[in-house]
C-alpha cells in the first residue's frame, strides 16, 4: 500500500509550491542572523550560514524543476509566498515559531529545528504530528492536506511523501503523461555556480528523486548521520558545530565532534530588533524608507526568480548577484538604532506585501 496522502497531478503541485515556499521561508531568518555579525568576526559563523543560505537557493531552484517538469508553474509573487515573521515553519510542529533574529545561541537553536533529521526507523515512513491550536503564521504548507491538522515532523519526511506521489503517480498515469512540462523551463547547473551541489534538470522519476535525495540529504545528511552524499557536512551538523564548539571530522559521531575549536563570539553582532515592523520605524524616518526600499528590492528579486523559472533560466546568475545588493541594503539598516527603541538596532522586515502601499 503506498504511503503517499498525495492522488492526484493537482495535489502534487500544491506540494511542490509548498516545498518551494518551505526553502524560502528558511531565507530571511537565515540572512537575518548572518548579516547582524559584526564585520570581521565570527568568520567560521558567518561561512557556515552563507554557504546554509546558497544551498537552499539551490533547494528552491530544484523544487522549481519538479514542479516544472509535472507541469505546474512557480510563482514566488503570490500573497501567501513569503510569511509574516514570526511565522510557523512549514511542516513543523505548532510551536515550532520561527523569528527574524540576531544570530545567536537562540537563532542558531531555531535552526537546528529546521534542519532537524528524521529518526533512523521513520526511513521512508514520514511521520505526522498533531497540531495542537491553530497558528497566525502558519503557512499553508504547514498541513498534509488541505484542511488537515496534522504537520510532518521534518523537512526530509515532507519530502519523502512527495517522492512517494510521484512514483505513485506514475504507476497510475505513466511517465509521459506525469512528466509533461516544457523542458525549456528546466534551469541547468550551468546557471549555477558553488561547492554545494548541482542544480539537477528534472525529465523522469529518477531524476525527480534525484533532486529530492540532494534537498533531503544536504539538511539532513544521509540516514540521519553527519555527511551528506558529497561528503560535506550536512545542515544540521554544520549548526550544530556552533552550539557545541567543534568541527566534525570523518569518523565522528552526532553530538561528539572531536576536530578543531570553533570560536563564537555571541556578543559581536548588531542588537537588531527581533521581528522588526515597517511600523517600528518613524514614518518620515530614513530608516523607515530604507527598509521599504529593502522590501520592494527583495519584492523585484522574487519577480527574476520567478521569470529565471518561467523559461529564463539565465536570470538566476543575476538573481545571486543581486544577493550582494541585498546584503548591502541590510547591513545599511541593521548598523542603525531605532529611535526611542531602547538601543535596538534596525533589520529588514520583509513584509513584502507592504511594497504596494509604501513604495
């Protein structure tokens, strides 16, 4: 019996849109703490949630591929696309609440529960878990099913059920009529340049699968362990180092990494206000509009992103570079006070449906 809650080519591409909204709404939290480290501190930090950050662009990216190649179509203008932070994570437990924050041993907390890995015996079993009160910033992709309490445990588990849609889906429909998107909307790795993995073109299951082992296994790591299946340390694992103080090395094992130190220094970064609002900031204010020319900057870059997936995969080259101007744009506001915030400093707030009305 097929463990998939997924029947049909139309459910299937709700989750896919989902998968693709989870991989972005782990971003913004992301950059908010790498950008709060002070300039020339923190660097084994800092390199770690930047290369976190460029493979879960790859992330998005693949999760496009598939809902392309099933002939579905990714948008990442849509109102619901970004969430509200705080928000609840798709696909996490109700009091999973994930914050815009200052990097710290908090931030890097939350991000463990993102990257969590599947227990060893839910292998291909993804679990579900109950939520418990309805949650304002859930997003729709936090749900099995539409109108469903339940949530799955783990990113990878949300994952291995929509692998299990598709080769159901295939043994009911075959492959040609599964597999029917314009394979011009494909983006190829030649459009995508870091140590993290290749972008994987998706035509057939195998290669579907394919794309969802990398997703899985780069936060993961295989089975739950350390590394992934280029031998790099998984997501989880690389969060992990900072709250335990050491690199893992071959041979280690979870929770005891036995290489060099790694040194954090929590107390080097900008106190930026957790969860900041356009309304915190005074409405003539230059840090009010900075930060909503932040927001209509990032508004423009889901837009390239949203044609690079829409048969212009050349924009996904200029789509990273523009990261360089958003990282400038934040750094901008985050070396700011808020006036009469109690020497809290200012973060973007990537409340992207504000763009319309202040800008």
């Amino acid at each position: 019996m097929s463990l998939t809650r997924i029947t049909s080519v139309e459910e299937l591409q709700r989750h896919l849109h989902a998968a693709m909204q989870l991989e972005h709404a782990t971003i913004p939290p992301y950059l908010t703490a790498l950008y709060s480290i002070h300039p020339g501190t923190n660097g084994e930090a800092y390199r770690i949630i930047r290369a976190v950050v460029v493979e879960e662009m790859l992330h998005l990216t693949l999760a496009a591929n598939i809902l392309n190649a099933v002939g579905g179509k990714p948008d990442l203008t849509t109102p619901d696309f970004v969430p509200e932070y705080p928000a609840y994570l798709p696909d996490g437990e109700t009091d999973f609440q994930v914050d815009l924050q200052r990097f710290s041993k908090a931030a890097i907390e939350t991000f463990l529960k993102i990257e969590r890995p599947a227990p060893a015996e839910a292998a291909g079993k993804p679990r579900v878990v109950k939520r418990r009160k309805p949650a304002k910033g859930a997003l729709r992709a936090s749900r099995v099913a539409d109108n469903s309490e339940e949530h799955f445990y783990s990113i990878g588990e949300f994952y291995a059920d929509i692998g299990n849609g598709l080769t159901a889906l295939q043994e009911k429909l075959g492959a040609k009529a599964l597999f029917a998107g314009d394979r011009a909307k494909q983006v190829g790795p030649e459009y995508y340049y870091s140590g993290g993995g290749e972008i994987i073109p998706v035509t057939d299951l195998a290669s579907a699968h394919a794309a969802i082992r990398l997703i899985s296994e780069q936060g993961e790591g295989i089975g739950g362990g350390i590394f992934d299946y280029e031998n790099e340390i998984s997501h989880y694992y690389r969060f992990e180092q900072l709250t335990l103080g050491r690199f893992y090395q071959k041979g280690d094992t979870p929770g005891q990494p036995t290489g060099g130190v790694v040194d954090v220094d929590w107390n080097a970064v900008y106190p930026v206000k957790t969860n900041p609002r356009l309304a915190d900031y005074n409405k003539d204010s230059e840090l009010r509009a900075t930060a909503a020319d932040f927001n209509a900057y990032y508004k423009r870059f889901l837009e390239m992103l949203t044609r690079c997936y829409d048969g212009q995969p050349q924009l996904l080259i200029e789509a990273v570079g523009e990261m360089f101007r958003i990282k400038e744009m934040a750094c901008q506001l985050m070396r700011n006070p808020i006036a009469g915030a109690g020497g809290e400093h200012a973060a973007p707030t990537f409340e992207i449906a504000s763009v319309a009305v202040e800008v």
